[in-house]
C-alpha cells in the first residue's frame, strides 16, 4: 500500500509546481473543490478539508483579496456564505487541473498498451471504492 502515499506525492508536487507561487496546496484544493460543486457553503468546503470554520475563513478571505473566489452571504440563511469561483477562479483552477493531467499522461506514457489497460481498470474501480459516500460499501 505504499502506491497510494507515492501517487499522492507525484500528484502534489505536480499542482505545486503548475500553480502560482502565492497559492498553497490548500488553498488549489478549495478552488478544486468549488470548480466541482459551486456554490457551495463555507463549512462545506471546510468540512472537505478537514478544517475549522474560521480556518476557512482566513483561507477564503485570501483566495477573496486574489480575486479567485467570491463570498456571497445567502439570501435566505443569512449566517450562510456561499462560495463560488470568479473567472479567474476557475481560470487558474483548469490551467493547473490541465497541466497536472499533463504530468501525469507523460509519467504513463511509456506504458504498453496492456499496462494502460490495467492501469484504467485499477482506477476504475478505485473510483467506485472511493467515491461513494461515506459509510456506504463497507
């Protein structure tokens, strides 16, 4: 099981190296986060990162003085802030998305045809596995 730990290494260091110096590895994944589910509340994307609310709060507030992120308070819940990516935002989140997808196309490409087979059918299921909601699966 020491793959995970080193895929997991690979991956980061690759957003690291295709993301602006002044973004952190946290603050890449809250764009991450809402270029998937926009609009999303701060303990959403807090409760995604395993952090406290005012953490959160901090992180966002940067990612709101860069321009990359919006804060919105809810209309209907005022005590709610929404979330979601401004142009920029999302700009910097697909450059880095689609550069790190680079990286990782030219680590495989020396692979044969049958070990990018079994490569797909590995992360296939371990999508399955890993995208469930959590407590559902065993």
């Amino acid at each position: 099981m020491t793959t995970v730990p080193a895929v997991t290494r690979f991956l980061r260091a690759g957003i690291r190296r295709h993301g602006k110096p002044h973004l952190s590895l946290s603050q890449l994944r809250v764009l991450y986060f809402l270029r998937r589910r926009s609009q999303s509340s701060l303990s959403e994307v807090a409760d995604y990162l395993d952090v406290t609310r005012p953490t959160m709060s901090v992180m966002v507030e940067r990612l709101v003085q860069r321009g990359l992120v919006n804060r919105i308070s809810d209309p209907v819940e005022r005590r709610r802030i929404i979330l979601t990516l401004t142009p920029a935002g999302a700009a910097e989140m697909e450059r880095v998305y689609d550069a790190t997808l680079q990286t990782v196309a030219d680590r495989l490409e020396g692979l044969s045809e049958e070990q990018l087979q079994q490569v797909r059918a590995g992360l296939v299921i371990l999508s399955a596995l890993f995208d469930e909601p959590m407590g559902v699966g065993g």
